[in-house]
C-alpha cells in the first residue's frame, strides 16, 4: 500500500514538472516573440526614421568641392587617383566615384574604402557622360571638379584652381595644365619616372594670377566650376557615347551663357592618357568619328552662335543665361514622372488631359528652369501647338529663308534654329511652317538662337 502511494506521488510529481516546463517554455517563448516583436518595431521605426532624416538632408549642400571620378576597368589607376587626392588635398571636399560596370574589383575596393568614398557601381557602361551626370547628381559640394582617373593630382592642385575661379564671377570653368592631353594645357615636363613627378609639381604650383588664361577650350581631364554652373547648364550630353567631344559640347554651352574658360597655368597635375579611350583598341577611330558627327549635327557652326550670343544686350551688361534661355517656348514637356507640361512666356502650366502629339523629356533641372503657373487645358494646348489659336507673323510657328535656314517665331523675335537636329529634337518639324524673304526677315527682332538640350539615355 505504501510502495503504491509512492508511485502515485512521484507519477504527479513527474505530471507537475511536464506541465511546470511547460508552461515555463511557453512563457520564455512569448517573452522571445514579444521582444523579437518590439525589436521589429522598434526597427521598423528606427529605419523610417533614417529614410526621413536622409530624404531632408539630401538637399543640404557643404561648403567645399565634390571631386566626381568616373572609372572603368581600371583598378589600380582609381586606387592611384583616389590616394593622390588623399595626399594633396587640404581644402573641403568629397570624392564621388562612379564605376561603369568595371569586372576587375573596382566596386569591392570602393566598398572597402569603409565610407571614405560615395560611389555608385553601375551595372552597364553609361560612358563617361553617363557616369559624370550620375556624379553631378549626387554632387552636395559647393563647387564640383569633374577629374579623370587616370590622372594623380599635385600639392596645392585645388587650392590654384579656386583661386581662379573665385577671382571673376564672370569665370565659368578652370583647368590646370598637364603633361599629357590635346590642345593647349599640354606642357613639356622634365621628368620621366613618375616618382619625380611630384617634386616637379611643388615647383610649378605656385599661384600666380598673371598665369591665368581665358581660352576658347578646355579638355576634360580636370574640371573645377561652381554648382550654380552646373544648375545653369544643365547635365552633360549622353549622345556622346563612350568618351570624346561631350567636353567641347559643354563648354560651348558654357560661353553661350556668357561665362568664360580659364586655363590656370600655376597648377599642374599628372595624366596617364586616355587609359580607358585607348583600351577600345579598333574601335576607339568608330567612337571619335561616331560622336564627332553627332557633334557637327547637334552645332553645325558653334561658333557663330556664340557671336550672335554676344551681340545680345543681356551678354554686355555682364549677365548670365541659363541654358532655358536657349529653349522654345509654345512646346509640351515632360520630366521624370507622367506629367506634361505648356510651356509659354517664361512658366510650364500642367497640362489637363492627354496630349495627341510628341513631348519632349527633359531633366529635371531643364524642367525647372521654368516656374509653374495655373493648370491648362489639353485643349488649348493643342490649339496653340498647333498655331490654331489666331497668333500669325513673328508670335509662332516655323519660318524658313529660300536657302533653307530655319527661324522660330516667338513673341515678334526670329531665333535661328541652330542646326537640322535640333529641329526634331523639339519637334518642330512637325509645327506649322511658312517660307519667308529677308525683307520679311528684317522685320522680326533678333532672338537668342534655339539650341538642343542634353540627350539623357538615363531617368535625371
């Protein structure tokens, strides 16, 4: 009797702990769930916290330079290149690197940089415009250097070259001189092993304004100008696939807005030459030749825009345009997102309903040249595009000289339609057109010719 109340006990001893673990299991997990819940949470806030703090200081700016390095395949180039500017650095800056799909371990290095750097490693080629415009776009600084990475740059390299810029509001774009480049920044150089280069430097960069030079042409191996420069101006231009000439095609659109170029003959930085242009092989002639025909079709003659440019009253009095002076008006335009927009005497007006003719996509820094007004019918829209709204003579509409040259008629000025290319890429091909004489001609006041904006291959 007693062995059986013995094993009776202990059966409910053993029932008691089966359920005593139990039910202690069963409060350690929720406890864990309970945490891991107010973990998630807390991550949760935490993280949207980061994105909304992130999203209002990405606006903010520094006062100092954003140094964009666009790179390709060329690891130990960058390395040399980012180190250089490390060494030789003293002034405010940041380093942007933009790597254009390299496959030798370029964006593990950036990574392990541990936060030195802000890069972007891309998963196609943009070519060199593509990948400055990204840099431009991340760009806080300032002022922004756009630089090869095939260069290394020298003891007081940024310091001279602000110094520059900053002597003439009327400057649009500084570069130093080198020892390998076309053009005139080329200089001759005593050393020929690389170690030597650095003491050679330290002599030659000594600032001296009497050393500073306007030119009509600055390669773009190295590029120092002021943010509001590049707000101005705009993107470069992706039409130039690859590398070669998008230079020349900004810095014509920098004089045509009336700032001039600089070479600073007191600064001298190291260029390799062209590594990754030269890496194309056989193909590097198809690349030059392509993008210098894309070039004379975009231009046909810059240089006489940029002396009719210069008879204006706005470029005398030492003003500045910006690159929507250079647009048409009494177009529809569309930036990022599905909007479109009227534009016409200075604003873009919502456009209400759909479209039945091609916009033209912009930049979002193109698109906000223009300050917004009141929404406008689709309607009146497409009266207007049309030249179905009663305006006649020098208010609207393509006009066209019996030796083929093309005029825009906008609020009684004729602006000369700078090249065939530019008329389709506005769409103005597609506009009511008249043929006129030169006595006609003479009637209309002189306007600032029409140029075309940046072909973006990306979303900006």
């Amino acid at each position: 009797m007693a062995a059986t109340k013995t094993r009776v006990k202990r059966a409910k001893r053993r029932r008691f702990s089966r359920t005593g673990s139990r039910a202690v299991g069963g409060r350690l997990r929720r406890q864990r769930e309970a945490r891991q819940t107010r973990y998630q949470e807390g991550f949760g806030d935490g993280y949207r916290e980061g994105v909304q703090s992130g999203l209002q200081s990405y606006p903010i700016l520094f006062e100092g330079t954003s140094i964009v390095i666009p790179t390709y395949n060329q690891l130990n180039m960058i390395r040399m290149c980012i180190e250089s500017i490390f060494d030789n650095t003293d002034l405010s800056y940041e380093i942007i690197v933009v790597d254009n799909a390299s496959t030798d371990g370029t964006a593990d290095y950036l990574r392990n940089l541990g936060g030195q750097v802000r890069f972007r490693a891309l998963d196609k080629n943009l070519g060199f415009a593509g990948a400055i415009n990204i840099g431009m776009m991340m760009a806080k600084g300032s002022t922004i250097v756009l630089l090869n990475n095939d260069t290394l740059v020298t003891e007081n390299w940024l310091d001279n070259l602000m110094a520059c810029l900053n002597s003439d509001e009327t400057i649009g774009m500084v570069g130093p001189m080198t020892n390998y480049i076309s053009g005139q920044q080329k200089i001759d150089v005593p050393y020929t092993d690389i170690a030597d280069m650095p003491a050679f430097a330290r002599e030659y960069n000594r600032s001296d304004p009497s050393r500073w030079l306007r030119t009509d042409r600055l390669t773009g191996f190295c590029l120092l100008f002021r943010r509001e420069l590049f707000e101005g101006i705009g993107y470069f231009d992706e039409g130039f696939e690859i590398g070669n000439f998008e230079d020349d095609d900004y810095n014509i659109r920098v004089r045509l807005s009336g700032k001039s170029l600089v070479m600073a003959q007191d600064t001298f930085i190291h260029h390799f030459g062209s590594v990754s242009m030269k890496a194309l092989g056989d193909r590097f002639q198809e690349v030059n030749d392509r993008n210098q025909q894309y070039f004379m079709d975009k231009w046909h003659d810059p240089y006489e825009w940029i002396q009719q440019v210069r008879r204006q009253p706005v470029w005398t009095q030492g003003a500045a345009y910006h690159s929507g002076a250079f647009y048409p008006e009494r177009i529809v335009v569309q930036g990022v997102g599905a909007n479109y927009y009227w534009v016409e005497k200075g604003q873009r007006r919502l456009v209400e309903g759909s479209i039945t003719f091609p916009a033209v996509r912009l930049s979002q820094i193109d698109l906000k040249r223009w300050p917004l007004g009141d929404p406008i019918p689709v309607q009146e829209v497409e009266a207007r595009w049309r030249g179905l709204d009663g305006a006649s003579g020098w208010e609207s509409g393509v006009a066209q000289l019996e030796d083929g040259t093309l005029f825009y008629a906008e609020n009684g000025k004729a602006r000369k339609i700078v090249s065939a290319s530019v008329m389709r890429y506005w769409q103005l091909h597609l506009k009511p057109s008249r043929t006129i004489t030169l006595v006609q001609l003479s009637e209309a006041e002189e306007g600032l010719p029409i140029i075309a904006p940046p072909m973006l291959k990306q979303v900006l």
